[in-house]
C-alpha cells in the first residue's frame, strides 16, 4: 500500500470526525437485519463499526446487551460484570445504552466514577485483571465483564467486547452463540429486550461505582520489579494518545515513585492531536511510527519511553537507539528477560507467539530451552495458558501481550499495554540497556530478520477457499531456494485451525489469511536472508497461494 502524502504529519481539520453527526447517528440510523454488513458480528475483538454505516448503532447495543445477560443466566454467571470503556466518541453512549439493559435484566455492574459522564475511562486489561482477582475467590459468584472499545481504530468507529469469567477474549463458541442471539433480537425488532430509563439504571441498586485505579496500581509490584525502575532513576516518558489509560498513569508514578512524565494529557474524541497514519487516516496505533511521531520526537528526552491505543491492550516502545521498535523485536527481548529473570514461573512455562510472529522468537525461546507454542491470530488462545500457568507469556505481531505475575500465577488474560511499557523500564534498569540495545544484541547472536506484511487481491470464492486448504495442497518442495519444513493450516501449539496457509523453511516463512472485511488476502512473510530473500519469498508466496486456490476449487 503506497504511503499517503499526510502520513506522520499533524492532522488537519478537514478529516477530523464529526463527532455531533456520529453521537446523533448513533441513535437515529437503524440498522437493516437484511444487510449483512449492518449484523452484529463478533472478529477476534468484538463487534465493532460507524453509526453513519449502521454497523454501530443503538440497536446493535441493545440486542448485544441483553444477549449477553441471557448467556449469563444460562450459563450460571451471577456475579459482577466489571465494565470498562475508552475515549471514542461512541464508547460513552453505548456503555449507558448497555447500562440500560444491564440493570433492567438485574445484573450488578461495576463501572469506574465517572463513566456515565464521559470520564472515568477503564482499560482493557484493568476489566481483565478485576475479573480474575474477584474470581481467585472460589467461593465467589463468577464475574466477567464488557469493555467498549474499537481499539487503536480510527474516531469513528465504536467497539464492544465480551470478557467470560476466564479474564479475556471470550472463545469463539461463545462469542458466536452472542452473536446469533444479538441478530436473532435484531430480526424481532428488539421485541426481548429487557430496558429501563438511564436515570433509573444508574441510581439501580445493581449499579456500583468501583475503583478500578487502586487495586490494580497497588498489584503491579507482584507482576513487575518496581522497586529497581524507581531505584534507578530513569526518566520515562508515556503518551496515552488520549486514551482510557491517562487517569492510571500519575497514580503508578506517584505509588511507585517514578519519574515519569505524561508527555500528552489531552482527552479528544476526534483525537486532532495525532499524525496521520500511513494511509491517510487517523489510528491510535502504537505500533506504527506514523501515528508515533509525537513521542518518536521526543525519545533523546527520555531513558525509555511508551504509548498506548486507546483501551491500553497495546504497547510501542520508544528508545533513544531505535526509535520506536517494531513489535516483533520488542517481544523478542521481553521473552529472553522475563525468562530468565522470573525464577517463580514454572520450569515447564512455554512461549506463546501468534503463527504470524517473528521466529525471532522461536530462536530466543530454543536459546532458553523453553517450549514454544504457536496458535491461531487472536489472544483469546493464549486465555488458557496464562490462567494455567503452562504458558509464561503470549504475545502477538500487532503489539499485545501478557505475561505471569512474579509467582507464576495468572495478571491478566487480555493484552496489557500498560505491564509491557513499564517492562521496557524494568528491562533497562536491571540490565543498564535498553531494550533497542539488547534487540541488537539478539540480532548479532540469531541473525537479522526482515519483516513484511501485504495485501493481495482475492475474490470472494478465493477468501472462502481459505478453509478449505490441507498441507498437500501446497505441491511446492522449495520456498525462495530452501526446502519446505513444514506445510499448516493449524497451528502446531494447539491444534486449532489458523484460517489460512503457513508455509515454513530454514531461513523464512509466509503465512496467508483472507481479510474479514476487504476483498484481499493478508500475506506475512519474513527472511532471515536480506531483503533481497524478502522479495523472492513474497513473489513466491503469491504463486504458492494461486496454486492452492486452484486444488481447492477456486
């Protein structure tokens, strides 16, 4: 895709989102249960949209609601729902819409103060780590949690997002069985739905306000060495990018006696304070050093510094060395730290990567004599693992992850944007290097590898195709001039279908995924020979993936 001409410039005017139009869409607009792209439908984060499209909209919260209030009662979930939201324009609106419902099907919920004013933000992983810790009581009434979020997507879109009593993403069973049920109430114009007046909900006697800022601040010192990060002084900066983390921030520097400055305080739901991303849209994206360049340009300011999306499940990392590192590096040296500097984790505990990783990892996690296991796209697969502790950490490409606290026991089972920037301190104090030095030195010991990302055109038919391929249908022996290791369509960690095609050799890789919502296919691929390797092994892939196609019958 061809860098747009704002991409990394302040944003203009002209693109900024109106957000009067988008909250007055939000209720006007009623989606068409006919039009399958105004459906509720559930990805690998929840159902997400824009009021103007009708793909997120009243109705669509509404239905989603009490859909989940009847999976609650069916599978015997009557604890408290802990609920979060992030600075989005449409994030308010659909948490008191849901609120609505919540409190009309007698369901106790706890929001952050504020919330039902447009403060009061709560990050993803803070919902995750509220619902585990109330359910380490077993005696307790199970508790999950909803958090209204889009993610790092741009000002538009609204987002929202099911958390079942195991902390994180909730599996696909069940975010199917809500999404049915969502468009079945849809069908029957909202007719089940079970609702009362806001007012009414937030004086409910199942409505509690809840600090969420405390308990997870005064926790992080059982996850984290924040002792040595305050001991050694460093200066660290962190950019919120007007995201729902910005009220946690002060209080962990203050708790912990950091020095660490908020370097943007600016809470806008047109988010104007952003550079422009690489294709001319504004996308809280922290791993991008387009939507980065406000703190990009002040890393000689800092020892280490850290942004976050808008719900905080996301990390970059800024050092003076590197800039803004790429994911796949950043989770290279945390895994080489955490494992060997957590001698509380179990022997056992295996590397959790996504199949579309750097295997910058695997190398690391073989130099540890630690287990790796690759799974499908998606933190929901790492969920089990880190509640376990057979998994010490998860992370995935798009800048997530998690890990295990000190004991070895579960923090979260959601992305934690906020743990991984305060890792890279950690990092940095204990080993006097920081992360993008320590990378340089996995480099000079596992090699050099380059990483790509691609879209490539696919028709419909192809996009479906993708299920249907089987290892044999790849009749390549070689990939870029090495041997082919291996042939998936699952993932070798657990079995589960990856929803593509990964191809393996000695020195590279490619993985294909067909796109949700665009007529393309998504192709990773990464060479530990150069560039040049890069370039053949992506042409290569394009022909291997053709040729699949075709024994697939599309």
């Amino acid at each position: 895709m061809a860098t747009h001409p704002l991409a990394g410039k302040p944003a203009p005017k002209e693109i900024l989102a109106d957000i009067p139009r988008l909250l007055a869409d939000y209720t006007a607009v009623r989606p068409d249960p006919a039009d399958p792209a105004q459906l509720v439908s559930f990805g690998t984060s929840g159902h997400r949209g824009t009021s103007g499209a009708g793909s997120f909209n009243e109705d669509h919260i509404l239905a989603i609601s009490q859909a989940i209030c009847e999976h609650r009662a069916a599978a015997a979930i009557t604890g408290p729902l802990y609920m979060g939201m992030d600075t989005h324009a449409l994030s308010l609106p659909a948490l008191e819409t849901a609120l609505e419902v919540f409190a009309a099907n007698g369901v106790d919920v706890m929001i952050q103060p504020g919330a039902s004013q447009g403060q009061g933000f709560t990050p993803t992983p803070v919902i995750s780590h509220a619902i585990l810790t109330h359910n380490r009581d077993a005696g307790a009434a199970r508790a999950d949690g909803v958090v209204v979020t889009p993610s790092h997507n741009p000002p538009r879109d609204g987002g929202f997002k099911y958390n079942p009593p195991e902390g994180g993403p909730a599996d696909t069973a069940t975010t199917k069985a809500i999404q049915d049920r969502a468009n079945e109430i849809l069908r029957q114009k909202l007719a089940p739905v079970r609702r009362m007046p806001l007012a009414r909900a937030l004086a409910a006697a199942t409505t509690h306000l809840h600090d969420y800022i405390r308990p997870y601040v005064d926790d992080l010192g059982n996850i984290l060495d924040m002792e040595a990060i305050a001991g050694a002084g460093l200066k660290i900066g962190a950019d919120p990018l007007g995201g729902s983390g910005i009220g946690f921030l002060e209080p962990i520097a203050e708790r912990w006696g950091l020095n660490l400055t908020v370097v943007n305080k600016t809470v806008d739901p047109t988010f104007s304070f952003m550079s422009v991303d690489k294709d001319g849209k504004i996308r809280m994206d922290c791993s991008s050093p387009y939507a980065m360049q406000g703190l990009i340009a002040l890393k000689d300011d800092f020892d280490v510094a850290f942004g976050n999306d808008p719900d905080f499940d996301r990390h970059g990392i800024v050092t003076r060395s590197h800039g803004l590192m790429n994911p796949n590096h950043y989770l290279a040296v945390a895994v080489d730290y955490l494992f060997r500097n957590r001698p509380g984790w179990r022997e056992d505990a295996a590397v959790g990567k996504t199949v579309v990783s750097s295997s910058m990892i695997d190398r690391v996690a073989a130099s540890l004599g630690r287990k790796l296991s690759e799974v499908p796209v998606g933190f929901k697969w790492f969920v089990d693992g880190l509640l376990d502790g057979s998994y010490g950490f998860g992370g995935e490409e798009s800048a997530g992850a998690s890990f295990l606290r000190k004991d070895g026991s579960v923090w979260t089972t959601d992305k934690d944007g906020i743990i991984m920037g305060l890792l890279a301190a950690e990092i940095t104090a204990q080993t006097g290097r920081e992360p993008g030095e320590t990378y340089a030195e996995l480099e000079a010991r596992f090699g050099s590898p380059v990483y790509e990302r691609l879209d490539a055109p696919a028709t419909p038919a192809q996009k479906a195709a993708f299920k249907r391929l089987t290892p044999d249908m790849v009749d390549a022996g070689t990939l870029a001039g090495e041997a082919i290791t291996a042939r998936l369509t699952r993932a070798p960690g657990n079995g589960a279908d990856i929803g593509g095609l990964k191809v393996v050799a000695q020195n590279g890789w490619f993985a294909a995924r067909p796109s949700g919502t665009e007529n393309i296919y998504k192709i990773y691929a990464e060479s530990f020979l150069g560039r040049e390797h890069l370039e053949r092994l992506k042409a290569e892939a394009q022909g291997i993936v053709n040729a699949a196609f075709r024994a697939a019958g599309a």
